[in-house]
C-alpha cells in the first residue's frame, strides 16, 4: 500500500455513490465528479444520474460500473 499524505480521494473501492454523468472521455466512457475527483463509468451519457460501484480508485481518478 503506498501512503500519500497530501491527497485525499472522496472515493472508496466498493462503495456505491449517486452521480450524474458530466462529461464523456475520449474512449467514450462518461464522467462523474465526487468532490471535484474524477470518475469513469462506462455505458453511460452526459446527463444520466445513476448509481454507481467504485471498482478501482487510482490516485487522480477511479473506475465505476452502474449497480443495477
């Protein structure tokens, strides 16, 4: 585990969070913001507000699938 003291990401791996799709990346998935931090989540469009899983939290952003 690395240890990083300046940041401090508002996600957590298995949590679920309502958002609403803010934006597409350039491969298509949309993206979320939580407190400013970044999210993708794939198969959705500008403007969807969904639930969401975070499956991998990166230092600078993170992956979600929509929970069902």
């Amino acid at each position: 585990m690395f240890k990083d003291e300046n940041t401090s990401v508002p996600v957590e791996e298995g949590e679920t969070y309502d958002v609403t799709i803010q934006d597409i990346a350039r491969l298509g998935d949309g993206i979320a913001r939580i407190e400013g931090f970044v999210v993708f989540v794939p198969n959705t469009s500008v403007g969807d507000e969904v639930r969401i899983k975070v499956e991998r939290v990166l230092p600078k952003f993170a992956f979600a699938s929509i929970v069902e």
